[in-house]
C-alpha cells in the first residue's frame, strides 16, 4: 500500500517507539520451517507433541501394514492389512491437517496483532 511514495509499513515504523517497534518486527510473516516450529511452543506444546508421538506410531503402522499387504497369501489377509494401511493412512492425514490448521491459526492471530497495532497508531494520531 503507497501513500505518497512512502511505503505504510515505513510510515508505522517511524511512529513506534523501540519497543513497540521491536513488538511490530516480531510479527512479520514467517517462513514455513519457523511456523513449524512455533507449533511445539505455547500453551498446547504437550498436545503437539502427543500428537506428533501418535502420527510417528501410525505411519510406522502404515509402513508396517503396507510390507504385510504386498507378503499376503490371500485375499482375505490382504483386505485386513489394506483395511490396517487405509484407517492409519487416513488418521496420519488428519493429524497433520490438524498441525497446518494450527499454523493457519497461528499466521491469522500475527496478521490480526499488526492490524491491532496499525489501529492503535492510527486513533492516537486523530486523538493527539
């Protein structure tokens, strides 16, 4: 967004102080690796992590399942261990969806900071 050939993100930067600028530096954009990262820290780290630990279980289920399906003598023993490899794909699936609606989450709460904070600057220039 220009204003006058300035850049607005220039213009908030000059009106913070050190602090809230730092503040304000903090919630720029991140790159996927450190959202990744921030999903292990805050309040619901030990729910990360448990979660983490089960997709692990699951997958080596998958592996394991997948080894059994293609070794079957049978049709009935290789709709068993597709059923096993289906259902532990499938919940490895949905608790990734579940890390990247997180990340999701965590990117919209920085973005909606940064309009609080864009806000704020904005209503104490009218008031003062």
């Amino acid at each position: 967004m220009k204003r006058n050939d300035e850049n607005i993100d220039d213009l908030i930067q000059q009106a913070l102080s050190k602090e809230e600028a730092e503040f304000y530096d903090s919630l720029d954009e991140q790159n996927l690796f450190d959202q990744w990262i921030n999903l292990y820290k805050g309040k619901f780290k030990w729910w990360t992590i448990l979660i983490t630990v089960v997709m692990i279980v699951f997958l080596g289920v998958s592996v394991y399942s997948l080894v059994q399906f293609m070794s079957a003598g049978s049709i009935e023993e290789m709709l068993k261990w597709g059923a096993a490899l289906f259902f532990s794909l499938m919940a490895t699936g949905m608790m990734k969806l579940y890390g990247w609606m997180q990340m999701d989450k965590y990117a919209l709460m920085r973005e909606i900071k940064r309009l609080e904070l864009q806000i704020s600057l904005l209503v104490s220039k009218v008031k003062g």
